[in-house]
C-alpha cells in the first residue's frame, strides 16, 4: 500500500495537483484498491481527524492574525523596529528581521508573515538603495520565524500527530526563535557594514523610541498573552485562540481604529481560505497514517535505524537530512503530518524526547521555505521584489548558515528546547 501510495503521490505532484488533493487521492486509492477498505471506511477515515477539538485554535489564531496584522498595527511595528534598530548598519534589513519576529506573535504564519511584510518593507528598502536581491533575501529568511514564535500553526500540527501539549511546544519553540531572530540580525549588520548599505540618517532619542513603543505595544503584548495564559494554565490552546480573536478586535476597533466591514470581510474570507488548505491535509494525513500503519512503516524505519545507524547522533543526522529534502519539495503542513508518525516512532526508540523532536522539524522544514525549488516565502518575496530567485539565493546563503547552525543546536543540545 505505501508504494503504491508514495507512486501516485509523485505522479499527482509532476501534475501539479495541489498537495492536499494529491494526499487524499494518493492514499484513499492505496487504501481502497490494494489494501481493500470499504470506500465508506475511507471517508470516515479523511473525516475523523477534523473533529479534533484542539484544531480549532488553528482557524482562530488566524483570524486575529488576519485582524491585526494590516492597517495602522502595521506601521505602528514598522515604525517600532525601525526605532528599534534602524540607524545601525544594515538597519533596514535588521527592521525586516525584528518585524518578522514580532509579526510571528500575531500571524503564526511564515507565508502570511512574508507576503505583509514584503509588501511594505522590501519597496522601502530598495527605494533607500538596498539590493532588492538582499531585501527579499531578509524577507524570505526571517519570515519563518513565525513558525516559532506563540501563536505557531505548525507547532499545533506536531501537536496533533504526537499527542503532545501544545503550550509545551509553544514555550519550546520560544528560544529558537529568539537565536533565529539574532543570527540574521548579525548577518544584516555585518553585510550593511561590508557592502556599505545606507543608513538612516534620523537621530531618534529614547523619547522617540518609548513613544514608538508604546504605539506598537498591543502588537508586542500578544505573544506575551498567549505564553502567560498557557503557561499559568488559566486557558486550553483553543480557549486562548479565542480569546486572541477578541483581543484583535478590541485593538483594530478600539486602539487603532481602522476595523470596517470591508476589512473584517477579508479577515474571514482569508481566514476560511487558509483553514481549508490546512485541514484537507490534516484529514488526508489520517489516511496516509492507516497506510504507514498497516504496512508497519514507522516500527521498520525506527528498527532499522537503530539496527543499522545504532548511533543517536548519527540517527537525528539521517532524520534531519529527509526532513531537509522534503521540506525542499513540501509545504510545511503536509510534511510535518507525513513525516511526524514515522519520526516519533525513531526519536522515541533513540530516547529523544518529543518537544526537542518537535522543534527540531519546525526549523528544519521552515528552512525548506526559503529553499528552492517549492521554498514558498521565497518565491513570495521573489514576486515582491521582481528580483530572479537565483539572485536571491545568492544572497540566501549567510542565512542558511545561520538556519543549520540553530537546527544543529536544537538537534544536538536538548536544555535549549527542554529548558
């Protein structure tokens, strides 16, 4: 069933079938045509996993993220960073970098991240005499960030193919964040200081900076009212997820002011679309698991792994290596729900503990969304700027650097996620 299933997977991707579409086909006719299931036991199967109650933080978090993330809050974060970090070499790159990493406590989207950013902050930054192939480059890089920081999307999927607590990942995927934050702030002061990029010119006093923020405050708390609320226990995921959706509106109608009918329109259109792809993969992901868990797919690869390799180290090497190509190919979502079962079958035989499993597949398969050839914040940043990919790889290559480095440290050193 697995090889007939990963055959029609494959042909359906060169087709260009959209991945979700592809996953249900691929296993529903594995399931049914070579392993016999009742077409109805099927559709159950695709079914189930969509009532998970869990699940429900996914639409919610990206609503207030929808609810946030434009209009004045927008400027008020640009602004914010720009105080922040602006006047320092590479200040427009590290505005990027610090933008993406405060937009990740709102969005928990890394595509989301990169396409309302990279619309206001790559034009700026070519309009001052950046390199638009950099610009994008930052853009693309940082944008992942977002899948580490409170309230992170992919975090919940790991959750759900694990059976582990949300708020632990959340609080995990904190500091990896942070270091991903600080890597490519190094890499955009360093390359401004070399390539002598512009600076700004405005002296801002910390007058400046406490008003800006202040301005950027109710942006900066979300990420804080997630970890606290989780962390003290007083809410679930879910009820917290609603809770954001509540604090988005309060602050785009009471705060900012720039709430409308239009706008509240397009949060919920923007909203339903994205929850609809996530969740096809979510239940196609169920199927896919009844496959691999029929032909024993997971206990053969950890039995093989820890037969063949024995070594833990070089074990988390192969695991890290897959994810790394198939993060390459994959959304995040559908890779994360494919290579999840497996994973945690072979960090749990290797006694790696399934929160460090955790973080170390977010960052290694957000790598895979500035890599080409499907690196989709990449290719967003690429539209932006109308720069050629190939360009913007060039100038990518510091902030892989920087990428693996954390991967290798969330990999190899588990008091960094487990602290």
């Amino acid at each position: 069933m697995t090889l007939a299933m990963l055959i029609i997977f494959a042909i359906l991707l060169i087709l260009a079938l959209p991945v979700g579409y592809a996953l249900v086909i691929s296993s529903g006719l594995a399931a049914v045509w070579v392993g016999g299931m009742p077409s109805v036991t099927a559709v159950v199967k695709i079914f189930q996993p969509t009532q998970s109650f869990p699940l429900l933080a996914i639409p919610f978090f990206v609503l207030s993220g929808n609810l946030m993330m434009g209009g004045a809050l927008g400027q008020k974060l640009i602004q914010f960073a720009t105080a922040l970090v602006g006047r320092y070499y590479g200040g427009l790159g590290q505005v990027t970098v610090v933008g993406s990493t405060i937009f990740g406590g709102v969005s928990g989207s890394a595509v989301a991240e990169a396409s309302a950013l990279g619309s206001m902050l790559i034009p700026w930054q070519k309009r001052e005499g950046y390199p638009g192939a950099f610009a994008a480059a930052a853009t693309a890089s940082s944008a992942i960030i977002a899948g580490l920081i409170p309230p992170s999307i992919p975090l919940i999927l790991y959750a759900l193919v694990s059976n582990q607590s949300i708020a632990s990942l959340f609080m995990a995927g904190i500091l990896p964040g942070i270091l991903l934050c600080t890597g490519f702030m190094l890499i955009c002061y360093l390359s401004g200081r070399l390539r002598n990029f512009p600076r700004l010119s405005q002296k801002l006093t910390l007058r400046d900076l406490g008003k800006a923020t202040l301005a950027a405050s109710p942006a900066l708390a979300m990420p804080l009212f997630i970890v606290i609320l989780l962390r003290a226990g007083i809410a679930t995921p879910t009820e917290v997820s609603v809770m954001a959706v509540t604090y988005g509106l309060i602050v785009s109608t009471l705060i900012y002011r720039d709430m409308s009918v239009q706008k509240l329109y397009k949060a919920l259109v923007h909203t339903t679309l994205t929850t609809g792809v996530v969740m096809l993969v979510i239940a196609a992901s169920n199927l896919v698991g009844y496959v691999l868990t029929v032909d024993a797919i997971p206990t053969a690869v950890a039995t093989w792994a820890t037969t063949v390799l024995k070594d833990a180290v070089l074990i988390i090497l192969m695991m890290n290596l897959i994810m790394l190509v198939v993060g390459m190919f994959l959304d995040l979502p559908a890779a994360i729900l494919l290579l999840g079962p497996t994973f945690v079958s072979i960090g749990t035989a290797i006694g790696l503990d399934p929160v460090q499993l955790g973080i170390m597949m977010v960052v290694n398969l957000s790598i895979g969304l500035f890599t080409p050839p499907v690196g989709t914040t990449l290719f967003v940043a690429a539209a932006i700027s109308r720069e050629p990919v190939g360009k913007i790889v060039r100038e990518l290559w510091p902030f892989y650097l920087v990428g693996f480095s954390v991967l290798l440290l969330m990999s190899y050193v588990p008091a960094l996620t487990l602290y």
